[in-house]
C-alpha cells in the first residue's frame, strides 16, 4: 500500500515539473523574440549614426547657377546676381555654412525647397513677406529689411537685400539643398557686388557672419521638421 502511494506521489511530481515546463516555454520563447527585435533595432540605430557621422554635405552644390525663369520676372539684378563666377575683379565671399537637414529617404531636395517657398513663414525672418513667393518678389524682412528673390530654382533659392536693409544693398544670399543616401543638406553661400559699410567694417562683419550662422541654423533645424511634410 505504501509503495503504491509513493509511486503515485512521484507521478504527480512529475506532472506537476511537466506542466511547469509547459507553462514557463512560452514565456521564453517571448523573451527570445524581444531579444532579438530589440538586437536589431539597435543595429539599425548604430547604421544610421554612422551614416550620420561618415556621409559629409557636398559642398559643390552651392556654387551651380540657379534656375532663371524666362520673362521679366526672372531678371536678375546687374553686378553678380547670377553667382560669384560672374563677379568682376574676383569673388568676395562674405559666408558659406553646410546644415545637416536629417535624413529623409521619400523627401527630394526640390520637395523641400518647394516647401519653404511656399510655406515662406517658415523663413525666421519672413517678417511681411508672402506666404509663397516667387522670383522678383520683392517685401520686407522683419525689422523692415527690404529684400528682392533673385531667382528661384529646382533646389536652389536666392535673395538680395535692397538700399534700406541693415546689410546694405548689393550682397546676394543662395540656399542650396542636396540630398545624399538619403541625407538632406542646406548650404547657405553669401557673396557681395562690392564692400559695403558694413563689410568694411571688421566687427560688423564678424557680428553679421555670426548672426546669420544663428539664423541660418534655426532655419535648418525648422525644415529638418517640415521636410517630413515636403
């Protein structure tokens, strides 16, 4: 009697062991499967880090002609308005600044400069500019910094300021996009026609390359955002 009651105590135990084990091997095999998403998402952070850290903005970008539409519109102003290379006696760059704009793999350079040219509140400083502005528009920055769009490109945008903006007249600003794997740069070039006050003045230039590199960086920093929308 005694032995069958130890037999039958022992299966029980190993019942109990077995029904354990079947209980706990789900539970397992969910921890594995986490492990292992949680494993590949962290390579694909490491990825794209690197790609951060090794792609570089090309610069050449910011040197291309822009886009001139036909018709009166599209005129540009005389002196170096079609870019440095049609600058007499040499080019007097004033600033070039590369932005990192994030990556956006769906998102074409003209995509995004579409979506600052015709969302222009979007500029920091469109003051009492339109919402969408085209080439030979011509409005006031905030301070009432008059400005004129030069031209308005594929990916390209320029504008110069005009007799009354706190630069002087005469400077021409572009705004380059690119794209590379995926990456998104703005390049943001300044050249004059001649010196100004400002410019031959070493602490205003410094405080003006200074304030535009600020400037120029919450303007990347907003379209990083936007560009998800371009």
């Amino acid at each position: 009697m005694r032995k069958t009651n130890r037999t039958r105590g022992r299966a029980s135990h190993g019942s109990a062991r077995r029904a354990v084990g079947r209980k706990v091997t789900p539970g397992l095999r969910r921890v594995a499967a986490f492990t292992r998403t949680a494993a590949r998402c962290a390579s694909a952070v490491v990825l794209t880090v690197s790609l951060v850290l090794v792609a570089p903005a090309p610069p050449s970008y910011a040197g291309t002609p822009p886009f001139r539409p036909s018709g009166s519109r599209g005129a540009v102003a005389e002196g170096c308005g079609d870019g440095p290379a049609s600058c007499h006696g040499g080019v007097k760059w004033l600033y070039r600044y590369d932005y990192s704009l994030g990556f956006h793999p769906f998102t074409s350079p003209h995509g995004v400069r579409r979506q600052l040219t015709d969302n222009f509140w979007l500029f920091p400083v469109s003051g009492g500019c339109p919402s969408r502005i085209r080439a030979a528009d011509e409005c006031d920055l905030l301070g009432g910094n008059p400005v004129r769009v030069e031209a308005v490109g594929a990916t390209d945008l320029q504008i110069a300021p005009l007799p009354g903006h706190d630069l002087g007249d005469g400077l021409h600003i572009r705004f380059s996009f690119t794209r590379t794997f995926g990456f998104h740069y703005l390049v943001v070039s300044a050249w004059q026609d001649r010196p100004t006050r400002c410019t031959e003045s070493a602490l205003c230039a410094v405080a003006s390359r200074t304030g535009a590199w600020a400037l120029w960086t919450v303007l990347s920093g907003t379209l990083a955002i936007s560009a998800y929308a371009a």
